[in-house]
C-alpha cells in the first residue's frame, strides 16, 4: 500500500479545500435559484373560486374585509422624468379601474410622489432606491413599500380591472366594485403558473409581517450597488457574480428586487412559519400554528390558453424593460425539465473533466514501466 507522505496531503488540502468552498458556495446557489423556479408554499386559489365565494355569501359571512379600497399604480417616465402623461393604451387600461371601483381611492405615483413619500416615512431607504442602477428597480420597490405601509392593490399599468362581477342594483348602478371581492384576503400575489411568482398585481392589508419582511431587506440594501469604502465594493461586486456583472440585466433586476426575490422571501416566510418562528425576527415563539399564523395566498393569473379564467383583471402592452435575457428565462420556465437535464448533463460532464484531470496530475512525474523491464529487473 502506498503511504502519501504529510507534505503531499498538505498541498493537497490547500488546494482542495477553497475549491470545495467555492462549490459549496455556488451548488447552493444555483440550487436555490433552481428553487424558484418549482411550486411554492401558500394556498393557491383561482380568480373564479374567489368571485363564487363573493357571490354566494361565503367570504361576507366567513371573514371580513381587511385590504383597504386604494389602488396603487406606478408611473416613471425613464426617457422624459417631467412628462407625466401616460401612454394612451395605459390611460385606457388605467380608466377601466377607475371606472369599475368608483368607490376606491385611486393613486397614481410619479417620482415626484414618490420620491415625497419615500423622503417622509422611510429615509433610510433613500440612499439605497437612489443607487439602483436600472430604474425599474426602483418602481419594483416602490410598491412594496406602498403595499406595506397603506395597504391596499397594486397593479402594473399593463393591467386594466374587467367589470364587476356582482348584479347591478334596481337604480342600473354596479352592485360592487370589480375588485371589492379580493379585500377579504389579508394578502395577495399573483403566480403565473410557471414556477417564479409574480408581482405585476399584488395586494395586502397595511403593515403585514411578509411586507415587513420585505422591506427590512431592502433597508439593508438588497439589490443595490454597495456603499462605503473600496473593501464593501470589492465584496459588493463579487456577491455580483450571478448576474455577470451587469451583463444579465433581467436576472440583476429579479433576483435583486423583483419576482425572484419576492419568491425567495415568500418561501422563506412559509418556512419560519412551519418552525414557529417570527417572520421579521426570526426568533422562535411558543405554540405558533402554521394555519393560526396564516399561509398566504396565491392568485393563480396564467395567461396561457385553456388556464383558469381571469374574472378581475386584463393585460395589455408591457415588458417596457425586458431584454434578450427576459426571453431566455421565459423559455427556462417553460421547459424547467429539459433545462434540468441539461444543467445535470453539464454538472456531471465538469465533473469527470475534473476527475480525469485530477487522475493526469497524479501521474506527471512517474514513467510507466513495460513488462520486459520489470522482468529484466528480477532477473
């Protein structure tokens, strides 16, 4: 048997061991990014099954209504800030939920707006929303601010709300606004069915703890370019890698603070809720039930011919911001089996390139031996 001797295994380990870190580092990664991509906790429920427990009674009865009637939309003119006037398609998707709820509170945000709001009640955040490099990261975090600081929906301005789904009254008037069957839920997000959650349309009762979540993360950065001195940077850029520095704009852009990193949040949030955990602290508590706490729900809104109906909203002109990536990752989505295999495929094959590298280097140094020759040297 062939003893190694110490100072080979030593070089050995020094080699081996950031190697295995770095792996460690990016199998977890990717596995988490693989993640978003499958189903998510929470209760799924489509638009029907809610606009037939309005209809019947059961949600009135049952519950009551928690989300405040204020819609929220955001509008940032990127190629013209002081131009305030909306495109005409998304005026006329606009109109059609001003129309069908004129019972709600209707509030269109411009950085002007928003900046004000931010400025007042949250300005801490600023220096980070002021540095996110693309500036729809900046109306992705908006919203989720508004949502949790006023409660309310939130929809993109590529949705426009479908009429009201209840009976209109003696007098000819809608019996209820479009949307007032979704205020009986404490929180909404829309899930399009293919894996990554949305947040195109969105609604919540004012300062719920999965918001709060939320927003602590984004305080503390997430998503934007690292401030302070040349070693904050240094770190900051390498904890880039996985949108290639820039060059991914559309995974730079979900994974800092748009769909993917809700999803992340929102699997994270059902987790500490199955370990009797605090959601925005984290610390553990006593006799906390899953049901009790409160799994949130799923608005199934899948585009694709043959899904469920949609009943409260409609979609129109969007992806303003969209790049050959975007299409990319919609393609992933659609075939996560094939792309599984592929990734496998590409694991496996890095692996014996390593293995039969690691073999070739073993054997530099060592002359391999014919038969005659150790027959010559018995002799």
């Amino acid at each position: 048997m062939r003893v190694i001797p110490i100072r080979s295994a030593f070089r050995v380990a020094i080699i081996a061991i950031p190697i295995l870190l770095v792996l460690h580092y990016f199998i977890t990664h990717v596995l988490a990014f693989i993640h978003i991509f499958y189903q998510h906790p929470g209760i799924a429920i489509t638009q029907r099954e809610v606009a037939n427990a309005y209809l019947n009674g059961t949600l009135r009865e049952s519950r009551k209504a928690q989300i405040p009637k204020i819609i929220h939309q955001i509008f940032h003119n990127w190629n013209d800030p002081a131009n305030e006037t909306l495109p005409s398609d998304w005026e006329q998707q606009r109109r059609t939920c001003v129309d069908n709820n004129p019972a709600w509170e209707y509030r269109l945000w411009t950085p002007t707006t928003s900046l004000a709001f931010l400025s007042n009640h949250y300005p801490t955040f600023l220096p980070a929303y002021l540095s996110y490099p693309h500036p729809v990261q900046r109306v992705d975090a908006l919203r989720y601010f508004l949502l949790y600081h006023y409660g309310g929906i939130y929809l993109d301005l590529d949705n426009g709300c479908l009429p009201s789904i209840s009976p209109p009254t003696g007098d000819g008037k809608p019996g209820s606004g479009s949307l007032d069957a979704l205020t009986y839920f404490p929180l909404l997000i829309t899930d399009g069915g293919r894996g990554a959650l949305s947040n195109n349309i969105l609604a919540a009762r004012p300062n719920h703890p999965f918001w709060a979540r939320v927003v602590a993360e984004l305080v503390e950065g997430r998503g934007a370019p690292p401030l302070g001195g040349w070693t904050e940077r240094v770190v900051g850029f390498w904890k880039r890698w996985w949108c290639l520095w820039g060059v991914l704009r559309y995974v730079e852009i979900s994974w800092g603070v748009g769909q993917w990193f809700i999803g992340g949040v929102w699997d994270e949030y059902h987790r500490m809720l199955q370990l009797g955990k605090d959601v925005v602290r984290g610390q553990v508590l006593e006799g906390v039930d899953e049901e009790a706490s409160g799994r949130l729900y799923r608005l199934m809104m899948d585009n694709r011919p043959g899904m469920d109906e949609w009943v409260f909203f409609t979609e129109g002109r969007g992806g303003t911001w969209n790049g050959w990536d975007n299409r990319l990752f919609m393609e992933i989505g659609d075939h996560l089996w094939v792309f599984s295999m592929v990734l496998g495929s590409l694991v496996g094959l890095l692996g014996w390139l390593a293995r039969k590298y690691w073999r070739a280097q073993r054997g530099k140094g060592y002359r391999k031996v014919k038969s005659e020759d150790m027959e010559d040297r018995s002799e």
